[in-house]
C-alpha cells in the first residue's frame, strides 16, 4: 500500500477505489477490517459467520463503489452493508437468533495484556464478554455500536434501520441487562 494513502479521507479512497485503484481500496479495507468484524459478530454471534460475513461486506463494497456517491459518508454506507451481510450469515447459517458462548466474543484490537493487567483485569473482561455474548443479536449490536464503534443514536439507527428512539430503548434495556448480568446494584449510573 502507498504511504500516501494513509492521510486521504474514506470518501476519497472510495472515489479513487471506484476507479480501479487497488491500493486506495486495500486502504480501506485494512482502516474498516476490525470495526466491519465486530459489526458482523454482533448481527451474526459467532466467528465463522462473522468471518465470512465480514468477507462478502469487502466482496459487496467492492462492488458497489462504481455507484457510490462521495458526498455522501462512507462509514454509515459500509456499516450498513456489514450490518446487512451479517443479519444474513445468521439467517442463512442458523434460521434464528444464535447461542453465543462468551469465548466467542471478539478480541479487542490488540489482545495482547499489557504488564499492568491482572489476572482480576483479565476475570473481569471474560465476565464482560460473556455477558455481551449472552445479549440477544438486536440489543449486543445496539451496545456494539455505542460502546465499541462510539456511533452517535443517529448513527446507530441509520446502520440498523430502525427508529432513534428504538435505538435509545435497546441500549436502555441493553444496559439493564448487562447490570444484572454481571451483578451491578440497582443504583449504579449507567
């Protein structure tokens, strides 16, 4: 890849994608890899369709960007096909909402612990995790996008096609149930 990709904006990596150069689309593949994965976890809830959801988002962008506009924000467009792609790998795969074990939960970026971590750190994010994973698909990819990605509710609603304030509500009840998930009182502030 070029170096001087790395400072250009997505939309003008899309728009120079759109016209055949390759590095400009490697570019965005490897800025969007981790977060179009998380985003597939969450609607898919396991690794493999995860994978291969996050694979056929990349196969569908690359198709699509002859017709994308660069005016327009290239996050939200990809997010929404990885969101799309990653409800249909857990459509195709499992013909309802899937059982995740918390093992299954994504790595954050980089797993490897730094020398402060404690084995109490280390408890405490697979308690986490778990109760992410132990989330139905609708409320984990809410909390995904809030808590992870850091989308706005107008960012959230506009990737899962749904009302802002249905975002607010399973964030709302997202956060409830990681509370009593992992033992929080009552009188915590979420």
């Amino acid at each position: 890849m070029r170096a001087d990709l790395i400072e250009e904006q997505d939309e003008q990596l899309a728009a120079m994608a759109a016209g055949g150069d390759r590095n400009a689309f490697e570019a965005l593949v490897t800025r969007h890899r981790e977060a179009v994965y998380r985003l597939c976890w969450s609607a898919a809830g396991n690794h493999s369709d995860a994978d291969d959801a996050a694979q056929e988002t990349f196969v569908r962008v690359y198709r699509a960007l002859p017709g994308y506009d660069p005016a327009r924000p290239f996050g939200p467009w990809l997010r929404k096909i990885a969101w799309n792609c990653g409800l249909s790998a857990r459509r195709d795969a499992h013909a309802g909402v899937p059982v995740v074990a918390g093992s299954e939960a994504p790595e954050p970026a980089d797993p490897a612990p730094g020398p402060e971590e404690t084995t109490s750190g280390n408890e405490e994010r697979k308690r986490v995790a778990d109760a992410m994973a132990g989330l139905p698909a609708e409320l984990r990819t809410v909390m995904v996008l809030r808590a992870v990605e850091g989308l706005s509710y107008a960012e959230i609603a506009e990737t899962a096609g749904i009302p802002s304030g249905t975002v607010m509500s399973r964030l709302s009840r997202a956060r409830q149930r990681l509370l009593g998930a992992l033992g929080a009182t009552a009188g915590g502030d979420s």
